[in-house]
C-alpha cells in the first residue's frame, strides 16, 4: 500500500511538471509527448518500449494498491461490522476518513481520464489525429472539463494528503511527534502542489492565456 | 445532577442487545464515572431489574479494567485535553440534565459478554506470543550492571505505561489493535534484556494479532488521542521498523 502509493505520488508529480510545458507552446508540448512514446533508453531497450514498461508499472501499482485497499477494507469491516450509536472522532482528518470512498472516486475518473487522453475513445471537441497540445487546449476551452477536473483533483489531493503522511509512517518513518507534524506539513505542501500545478494549465486555457 | 442515562444492554453474547434509557437523579459531580454507575445499579436493583454489567477493579486508572465508550468516545476523554480512563472521569465533565451514551467496546477481537462487558483475552493471546523476555533464575545481577541509554529507557518506560485497557482498539474505525502490539514491542525492543527475542517476537505477535480478528493500521490517530496513558503513534512505526527488519531475519528451528 506504502509503496504503491508512493510510486503513484512519484509518477503524479512528474506528470504535473511535465504538464506545464504547455506553457511553452505547442511544439514544445508535442515533442515531449512524442518523446515519451519514443526513444527513452535507447539504445539500453529497442525503441518504443519504454512507455510500455512504464505503463506496466503504473498498472501493477494501481492493481497492488487497490488489492491492499480491498484487503485492509475487509479486515476493517470484520473489526468493526457493528457501528457505535453515538461516536465523536477525536483525531481523524477528512481525508483519512474518506481514503476509501475517496479513493474508488478518483479511480473512476482516472478511467474516464485514459479514455479521453490516452485512448482517445471519448473526443472532446476534437478530431481524429489531433495532437497532444490540441486535444489539451480544445478540452479545456470547455469549462464543464475544468470543473470536473477541478473537482477530481480534489479528491486525488485529498488522499494524497492522508495517503503521503500515511506511506512514511507505514514504512517506520514516524519517529516522534515533531517528525508526525513535519510529515503532516509536507503531505500538505505535496498535495497543495499538485493541485495548484495540475490545474494552472486548464484554467489559463480557460481563461484565455494559452491557446 | 439529573442525568439520562442511554446504556447497551445485551443479556448475553448471542443476545441482541438494545439502548436503554435510564433517568438517574441526585448524582453528584464528585463522583467518578463509574461510581455514577454504581449508583444506577442500586437503584434498578430496588426497582427489581438487572444491573448493568460492567468491567472495573483498581478505580485508580492503573489496572486497565475499566473501559466503555462515553458519548463517542472512548473512555469520554470527549473534548477535554486531558487523557483518562473511565474510573478517573468523574461526573463534574458533564452538564446537569445531560444525556449520556454509554456503549461496550466495538471490536471483532472484543466480542461483548454481557452489556458492557467484553473479552479482551485476545490481549492475553497476543501478549503469550511474545511479549516475554527469557532471563535466568536464581540470584539477580546488580541493578545498574547492564547500562541502558537515557533515550531508550525513557522510551521503553513511556510505552510500558500501556494498561492494555483496549480503548485504542475501541476508538479504531479499522479495529485495529496496533498501538496495543507496537507499546509491548517497543517496550521490549528499547531494552537489551528484550534484544534476543527482539525479531522473533515482532512477527509472532503481529501474526497473532491479525489472527485474533483486528483489523489492520492506516495511520488516523484516533487510538493515540483516546490512550489514558499517553502511549505516542510513533510507537507503531516503531513496530513496522522492526518487522521490516525481522523480515530479513532468519526464523530458525
């Protein structure tokens, strides 16, 4: 769960900052999405397959986590089948509550997500054989895609708020309480990163600064 | 003080229990919480109905016996910064003409006995899997023989401190018991009379914790906030270190 999760935050972060090259233009976007499917490796591994065991990896991770997620949820339900009357939560966090639910919503739109940008089934508002910056700038003049985007963040930041503290402490790094504060205080920043770098490309084209 | 009392009752552990209310006058903000109780008992006892069954025994907040979930929360440290166990909260925490909710611990490890009382033997189980330490008979050695580091034993004491009175458990939305299995392991695992045993002893209690029915840890806290004896949350990373470690250690014969 620890490790998945934290190879999930990893691939988060450096999807977010390759994001902003939209910033850079067109074909500066389109060559580093090329790049991604192209020659990573080369000559190490034959041309092309990078991006096939990258996604390999994310796909183990993503069925890993959610077959953690599964167990701890069944061993938590047989714990706790019978729910107190009355019950005051002293310590929990939103997040840490919603880790669960939160985290089959996000999964769903994830799946809506490689639809659209990956696979390219769900078309919104372009056409077949429009590049990577075209499909970006044609979704997100569209404000309905920014909210729902927006939203979706929340949720994905919202669980690697919890989800980051969580992984450390999982993994034996919380040594005390001032480290549990720092680990806190970072999971923040890294979920406040995330969030306002994800959604800085939409709303600019939204609004006009990039087109 | 008159209070209302809503209680679990469960004749039972195959009963299906129930909230009852139950108004109860002249109670005095001097009195503990269960000393309230005792007063609600002799009253149901005049009026012929059965008295509510409930754990307790030193009333000091050493044993570990007493426990029950008060308004939410366990042991009814409710809003209040101050750590306690249910013998040591004492009526003056609560507003006159209040409504008290008073239910048994809620675990799958904890089954309930009888109203408010429930099976904690499998703290016994996970403490006989390895929460001893293997020293010779016979004449002790000198008391300051073997050094310990002010750090370690400072953290071996805090930990030791556990009553195992299974509030963590209680107040767990996973129904885990870690904090309970990570206070003896790092207890033990602080000291060099705990180190031979030290590998060994972390995955044979982890193992018979998941095998007593609790759930598993993720991290919320809520075990630390309701612990009467202030057994810290890094206690559990402090088990995870070690059964990372011990993974890489052979079993043995």
């Amino acid at each position: 769960m620890a490790i998945t999760g934290l190879i999930m935050v990893g691939f988060l972060l450096m999807h977010m900052y390759g994001n902003l090259k939209v910033f850079l233009g067109a074909e500066a976007f389109d060559h580093y999405a090329h790049w991604l499917k192209g020659d990573i490796l080369y000559p190490l591994i034959p041309s092309g397959w990078f991006i096939w065991i990258f996604r390999f990896v994310m796909l183990a991770a993503i069925v890993l986590h959610i077959y953690s997620a599964a167990v701890l949820t069944g061993r938590a339900h047989r714990a706790r089948g019978t729910k107190y009357v009355t019950s005051k939560p002293l310590q929990q966090t939103y997040a840490a509550r919603t880790m669960r639910w939160g985290g089959v919503i996000l999964a769903g739109f994830l799946v809506f997500h490689l639809l659209q940008f990956t696979a390219q089934v769900i078309k919104t508002g372009w056409n077949s054989g429009a590049g990577p910056y075209e499909m970006f700038v044609v979704s997100f003049e569209q404000w309905w895609l920014v909210l729902a985007y927006a939203l979706w963040m929340v949720t994905v930041c919202m669980h690697v708020r919890h989800g980051f503290w969580s992984a450390f402490a999982t993994l034996g790094a919380n040594t005390s309480a001032t480290t549990r504060k720092w680990w806190n205080i970072i999971a923040w920043a890294v979920a406040v990163i995330l969030y306002v770098g994800f959604m800085i490309a939409p709303v600019a084209v939204l609004i006009g600064g990039v087109r | 003080m008159n209070i209302t009392l809503r209680v679990w009752r469960q004749a039972n552990a195959n009963a299906q229990g129930a909230m009852q209310t139950y108004q109860l006058a002249d109670v005095s903000p001097d009195m503990s919480f269960l000393e309230m109780l005792d007063l609600l008992n002799e009253k149901l006892t005049v009026e012929g109905i059965e008295p509510v069954a409930f754990d307790h025994d030193c009333r000091e907040g050493i044993c570990g016996m007493c426990g029950v979930v008060i308004n939410g929360s366990a042991h009814g440290r409710g809003s209040s910064p101050v750590p306690t166990t249910t013998c040591q909260l004492h009526m003056r925490s609560f507003a006159d003409g209040a409504t008290i909710d008073i239910e048994p611990w809620r675990a799958g490890g904890f089954p309930v006995i009888k109203d408010l009382v429930v099976d904690r033997t499998a703290f016994d189980r996970i403490i006989q899997a390895g929460g001893y330490i293997s020293v010779n008979t016979g004449a002790a050695q000198d008391a300051n023989a073997t050094p310990v580091p002010k750090v370690d034993a400072d953290r071996a004491f805090d930990a030791a401190t556990c009553i195992g009175c299974g509030a963590c458990v209680a107040a767990c939305p996973n129904g885990s018991a870690m904090l309970f299995t990570s206070a003896k392991i790092t207890h033990l695992a602080m000291l060099p009379q705990g180190q031979p045993e030290r590998w060994s002893r972390v995955k044979s209690m982890v193992a018979q914790h998941d095998a007593e029915g609790f759930g598993g840890c993720t991290n919320i806290g809520e075990c630390a906030a309701v612990c009467p004896k202030g057994i810290p949350l890094d206690t559990i990373s402090q088990l995870n270190r070690d059964l990372m470690h011990a993974l890489f250690k052979p079993d043995g014969k």
